[in-house]
C-alpha cells in the first residue's frame, strides 16, 4: 500500500473527509463499522442503543480515507440520556463531508425511517448514501423490493421538492458475510473532497484507549441479559496502568473498572448467581481487551448503583455523557 505518511506519495485525486453513519436503533450501524475498518472499533449488540459514543473508525485505501462517525441511533427520547444521544447525532451531522444511512433489509420502512430521513433533509444538502444492510437474513427478491421501496423514500424525503436530489445512491451491503462492503467504501469516498489523508496510515480509531475498553466491557455486560438492561448500564474505567515490578517479557496491565446500574435488581442480574455472571462478564472482556491493546491484562471489575443515572444532568456527566 502506499505510504501515506509521505505527502508526496499521496496518489493524484486521492479523497478524504468524514462520513457519519445513522440509523434507527440496531440498524446494524456498528457490524458495518467494524467490517469497512477490517478492525473492532464500535461495540455491537443485538439490543437496541448499544452505541453511546461516536467512535471514529478510519477506513485506509490507497486512493481515499474514510473517517467513519458511528453514532448512537437517532429515535424518540424518553429520558435525558437518550435526548443528549440524539443531541449528539444532530451535532456530528453538522461537522461530516457525507451521511451513509442505514436502513435493514429484514424490516419494512417505519415512521423513524421517515423521521430521519426527514433531518437529513436539513443537512445543506449534504450528499446521503442509504444503506440496505443486513441483506444476509433475507432472500434476493425482497432486497430489490427493499431497494426500491428506499428510493423512493429519498426521492420523496429528499427529493426536488424539497430542493434536493434524492439518495446519491443505494447500496446493499451485508456486514456479517461480508458481501459488498467494499462497494460501501467506493460509493462512500466518492462523496468526499479531494484531500490528503487526514490520519496516518496506521491508525484505526481515535477514541481513546480507556473509552474502548469499558465499551468493551459493557458489550460483555450487555450479552444474555433481560432487555431492560441495555438502557442501564454504563461502565467508567478508574484506572488502567502497568503493573509495576513485572519483568519487561512479562507485563500485565491493570485495569479497575466499575459497571453502573439503576436498581439493585439490576446488579443482582449482572453479578449473577454466586457471582458466576460477574466472573464471564470480567472473562469475555478481558479476552476482547487484550486483544485491542496486545498485552496480558488482570481486569477488576465493581458492579454499583446509581439511582436513575439516566435522568440525572450531575450523574450522567459523572458516567461521561
């Protein structure tokens, strides 16, 4: 690959910008993060807001540079929590070159469909990629009947009309199988300004470390558990250093973390029966964080309750949003 540290080896017409990716609640935002990086950057669930952050994925090829915003899902508030989710939507829609908008094959277009669609209309005239995803759970015949079905919802939403072009394409992708997602990166990058790379050629995110890893350790708290979970628990990283005294081949990174919960029902769930769920949660995370940082890791984790954290300004601040 090209070395893109040297500008003069940057290749004429080479593109570059951010693009934010957006989507009702498990619209399969992150899955499709993670496999245009080719690396686990975003956390992924099953369950609805998983994503709490916006994780910056950068997607390096020798002729354009993807910088991926994956944002939390855009849908109706019901507490202050998820009212500053969407405020953060709405703030890094603002600062992108391109919006790619994920909307799932498996499910027929709904009102938060429309809703979003709607705010994107409101972009300046941001160029918009949809997104057919999940194509993988359903058979060809109603991926072109999705298709076409998401055409028209651009050509309405965003149409003439209302002083816009439709959709600048639509593409369907499969994230999990992999079929695609490299046409997404070429439709994706041919929205962007003619730049040069914005990262170096190393990099494939630029959160920092201590925020991947409790996101991290809520994926592995978030796994098996009751749907109301998901909504409760966030997790804070109060310290993470290397274990002093350990021989140069030999290091072990300590990480102490604590899980947030509401109720103290809610923490009888995550710790389990004789902290048998507590202990797969510390062992699943581990395995992950270890291989994000590639060091041996001892990780303690805490599990406590915040009353209602989710719709208070002082502890929702404390808990990093």
């Amino acid at each position: 690959m090209t070395n893109l540290l040297d500008p003069n080896a940057v290749p004429e017409g080479f593109r570059a910008g951010f693009v934010s990716l957006v989507g009702r609640p498990n619209a399969g935002k992150s899955t499709l993060t993670n496999a245009l990086v080719g690396e686990k950057v975003a956390i992924t669930s099953s369950k609805p807001q998983t994503t709490r952050h916006t994780i910056r994925g950068i997607v390096h090829r020798d002729a354009f540079q993807l910088v991926l915003v994956d944002t939390p899902g855009l849908h109706r508030p019901r507490t202050l929590l998820g009212q500053r989710l969407n405020d953060l939507v709405a703030e890094t829609l603002g600062e992108v070159d391109a919006v790619g908008f994920c909307i799932p094959a498996d499910e027929r277009i709904g009102p938060g469909d429309r809703y979003i669609a709607g705010q994107l209309a409101l972009l300046n005239r941001r160029p918009v990629v949809a997104l057919v995803t999940k194509t993988d759970k359903v058979k060809p015949d109603q991926v072109a009947e999705q298709l076409l079905a998401v055409t028209a919802l651009g050509d309405e939403v965003l149409g003439p009309e209302n002083g816009g072009a439709g959709f600048a394409a639509v593409v369907p992708v499969s994230a999990v199988k992999g079929h695609q997602v490299e046409d997404v990166a070429e439709v994706l990058a041919g929205q962007l300004p003619l730049s040069p790379p914005l990262y170096p050629g190393g990099e494939l995110t630029d959160e920092p470390e201590a925020v991947m890893v409790a996101e991290l350790i809520r994926e592995a708290a978030l796994e098996g558990v009751r749907d109301e979970l998901p909504h409760s628990v966030a997790v804070v990283v109060e310290e993470m250093n290397p274990r002093e005294g350990r021989p140069a081949d030999r290091p072990l990174l300590d990480v102490h973390a604590n899980v947030f919960v509401e109720r103290d029902s809610q923490k009888a769930i995550i710790i389990g029966k004789g902290g048998s769920r507590l202990k797969a949660i510390g062992s699943q995370a581990r395995t992950s964080i270890e291989r994000l940082l590639g060091t041996p890791v001892y990780l303690d984790l805490r599990v406590k309750v915040a009353k209602e954290w989710q719709r208070d300004p002082k502890q929702l601040g404390r808990l990093g949003f």
